[in-house]
C-alpha cells in the first residue's frame, strides 16, 4: 500500500490540491488508506519535497491531513520581509525543515542557518536537504537559549507523550533517561560572533522551541541591537510555565532594545495582551500564535 500511496502523490502533487475542494478529496482518500501506510512519503512542492510520516504521533502528517504546509501566513511575512542584498534566516527549532526549505527556495540571497537539537529531526531535516539538493541551508546540531554548555532534550517524535507539539523540548532538568538525552545549547549571540555580517544584510528569526523561546530570544539580543534584525516566536502555555518566565525581565528587554510586539497582521501588542490570549485558551490548546519582535517598519501585507 506504501507503493500505491507514493505512486499516487509522485502522479498527483500535493500543491494540485489547491481549492478547499481539491483538498477534501484528498484527505478523503487519505483517510480510507492511512491505517494500511507506515511511510515515509517524499511530498512534492512546486519547488521542494519533504518526508512526511502518516502516524498520528508524527507532527509532519499535518501535510497529509491539511493538505500543506504550516504556517502559510508565517512564512509568507518572513519571505516578504527578507529583501535585502544579503540576507540570513535563522530557522530555531527548525524540525524538518518546513521554514527553510520554503525560504531557501524563494527569498533571493539567503543564507539559512537551521538548528536543531534532536537526533532524531536532525536526521530528517539532513535528508530532506539532501533529497532537495539544496546549497544555502546550514543544518546546526544544537539547541539554543541564553547559555552556553548542556542541557537535556526531551525527544518527543515518537512518544505518545504530549509535552510538546513539535519533535521535543529542553529542559534544565533530566525528565526520563527513556527519551531525554544531553545536548549542547549554545546562544545565537555566540554562535554568529565571529560572522562578518554586513550592514545591508537583512536577519529573520523563526523561533519555535516549545517553552524556551525566550531564553533563546535573551541570547540574541547583540543581533537585535547591531543590525535589521526581527523575531516570530511563538508564545505557548510552556513559556508561561518555563521557570525562567519573568513579565518583568522581558518588558525590560523590549524596552531596551526599542523592540515592538505585533501579530503576524501587523497588529501592534504589549505582553499583558499576550498573556490573556494564553489565559483564554481551553485545555485543549496550548498556543495561542505567533508574534513578531522587531525595531523596524515591516510589510505585512
């Protein structure tokens, strides 16, 4: 049935399936087979593929229910925003792959560095940069946050534990030896240190780590302060509850750095809105979306 499935999507791409109607059909039929697939299943876009496993624990079978990738909006505001001569994303929590495969294959001039901690992400997010013959991405095995040594990865991937949405989290402390392991953290500040970064280089950060978002986002306040440089994060239940979550430290740091919070429309926020967004949500949601730091006039359109 493997066969049959890869068949029928190496004949049928997925971005054929444009319309909500196109896409019913194709959830549809997807349905009727999914529990006779193991996968993986190289899905083709108009200008890269992915791997994408049908598992119910497996985060990449997103594709296959909704028919594309995530965070259309997300990605579209970071494309139109890297226009420069020279210009770097930094995909954090980079999975994969989703958010630089995408950029890679779209914005003109980028270099894309893509770090990722887990053994097991690392490895796809290799392959699918292989399997795309793909130059410009730069895949990082390290986690990030405002410290330099080691911490704990939890490996979520292929666990019905559901501490997180994505492939894991870190954390100070050891959760389970059944699926946490050390890794090395560094911070963006020390990691881009010895770069020769040219003042008509234009930086976009995606940072997606399940609760350390903005330790990772303390370690890259020298980038934020030196050069065109904007955030997406996304702000979660986990970053409530991370141990380091203080209302005070990061309203300083906004302040310092002369940073403004918007939505992905352009709305302008303070933390006080994005914390009873959080408050809101039911126990079946843990997010409450993505959110832009940035010194700078962007186009939102």
């Amino acid at each position: 049935m493997d066969t049959f499935f890869q068949n029928f999507c190496n004949k049928y791409p997925i971005y054929l399936f444009n319309t909500k109607f196109k896409k019913k059909i194709f959830y549809i039929f997807f349905s009727l087979i999914q529990f006779f697939l193991k996968g993986p299943f190289l899905i083709k876009f108009k200008l890269f593929s992915i791997f994408v496993y049908p598992d119910k624990n497996d985060y990449t079978r997103y594709i296959l229910t909704r028919v594309s990738l995530p965070d259309i909006s997300e990605r579209k505001l970071i494309i139109n925003n890297l226009t420069n001569h020279k210009n770097i994303f930094i995909d954090c929590g980079a999975n994969s792959g989703f958010y630089s495969l995408d950029i890679s294959t779209q914005v003109k001039n980028v270099e894309i560095y893509a770090f990722e901690p887990s053994d097991k992400e690392f490895m796809f997010l290799n392959k699918n940069i292989e399997i795309n013959n793909i130059k410009n991405i730069t895949p990082v095995k390290l986690a990030l946050g405002d410290e330099i040594g080691e911490i704990y990865f939890n490996d979520m991937r292929s666990s019905n534990l559901n501490f997180a949405s994505g492939g894991g989290y870190v954390s100070k402390n050891l959760v389970d030896k059944s699926f946490s392991y050390k890794v090395n953290i560094t911070t963006l500040n020390n990691y881009f240190n010895s770069f020769k970064i040219t003042e008509d280089t234009s930086i976009f950060i995606k940072i997606d780590l399940e609760g350390y978002d903005f330790n990772a986002i303390y370690g890259a306040s020298e980038l934020l302060e030196k050069y065109d440089c904007s955030i997406i994060f996304e702000f979660s239940k986990m970053i409530i509850n991370n141990e380091d979550y203080s209302p005070e430290k990061i309203n300083n740091f906004i302040k310092q750095h002369n940073l403004k919070i918007y939505d992905i429309y352009g709305k302008g926020l303070s933390l006080n809105d994005l914390e009873r967004k959080i408050q809101q949500l039911d126990n079946a949601h843990d997010t409450c979306g993505n959110y832009i730091l940035t010194k700078k006039n962007l186009n939102f359109s």
